[in-house]
C-alpha cells in the first residue's frame, strides 16, 4: 500500500493523460502530489524534503504548463528533480563529512567508508544521467512517448539501479562477530 501512495500522482498522471490529455494530466498530478504531501504531514507530523521538493517543482513546473498551455514545463520536471538530487548526492560530502547514502542508510547496514563513497557517487551518477535521458526523450520521441517513459522507462530503470546497488552492497557489508549476535 504504501509503495502505491508512494507512486500515486505519477499513476494518476498517467491515467489522466490516457484518458484526457497533457494539461488535465498536469493538474491531476499537481491534486495529487499536494494531497500526498498533506496525507504524509498529518500521519507522521513532519515533510520529508523529498516530498517538498518534489511538490514545489510539480507545482511551478506544472503551473507554467497549465498557465502557458505548453506541455514542455512539464517535461522537464523529471530532469531538473533528477539533477538536484544528484547533486544533493555529489555535494554532501562537503556537509557534514558523511556521504547522502551513508546518511541515509547506515542505520540499516554497515559498509566501509569506500563503498560508502562509490554508492554515493553511483547514485549522483544514476540521477544526473536519468534527468539527462528524460530530456532525451521528451525532445526526441512525441508525447505519448515521452509520458510511457515516465512511468514504465524512469520506473524501470529506477529498479535497476537499486537490484544493482543491492548486489553491490550485500558484496561488501560488514559481518558481525558471532558472540555479538
């Protein structure tokens, strides 16, 4: 369920765009992000910065679509979140001393700090060239293509990246000593 609501506005915006269109797909996905951005503030009283950067590029982004009635705002949406959070990835070493992926994963597993560094850049790596391949797509494919990418082509490539991050990091993760089992 909850990787259901995780996926809803862009399942919606799909669904609206078979159904009615660019813009009334737009506006459904900007209906839907806020409603998930509020659902998640009210159940866990506080906004996951991903949410909110997300919901702030949906609705400016999404806003100009609508507003000038031109789909290309729209387009770039998944570029320009796809490139901040890898640089979010590529700059965080210079915050706080800890790479993003050790910051948000070392309460679940132990890698050494090389590996920590080589997923870190895996990923900034992974959302700069998907942000890269979206504008691909959208400037060199018609629209129904561009929007079949958005969901199956980013999704697919997404659980990818993460089966294969997987098989990286299980190479590397830290045993624990029997006797502190």
């Amino acid at each position: 369920m909850q990787l259901l609501a995780a996926f809803f506005p862009i399942l919606l915006f799909f669904a609206f765009y078979k159904a009615y269109g660019i813009f009334a797909a737009t506006a459904a996905a900007m209906v839907a992000a806020l409603a998930q951005t509020l659902w998640h503030w009210v159940k866990h009283g506080k906004l996951e910065k991903m949410h909110l950067v997300t919901l702030v590029m949906l609705v400016v982004l999404g806003g100009l679509t609508l507003a000038f009635q031109d789909p290309t705002f729209i387009k770039w949406k998944p570029t320009l979140v796809n490139w901040l959070f890898g640089f979010a990835f590529l700059l965080s070493p210079l915050f706080g001393g800890k790479v993003l992926t050790e910051r948000m994963m070392s309460h679940a597993v132990e890698l050494p700090a090389p590996v920590w560094r080589q997923l870190n850049l895996a990923w900034a790596l992974f959302f700069l060239s998907v942000g890269s391949i979206n504008l691909y797509v959208a400037y060199n494919f018609d629209e129904e293509t561009w929007v079949n990418f958005k969901l199956f082509g980013l999704l697919g490539l997404t659980f990818a990246f993460l089966i294969a991050q997987s098989f990286y990091m299980a190479r590397h993760i830290k045993e624990v000593p029997s006797e502190e089992k």
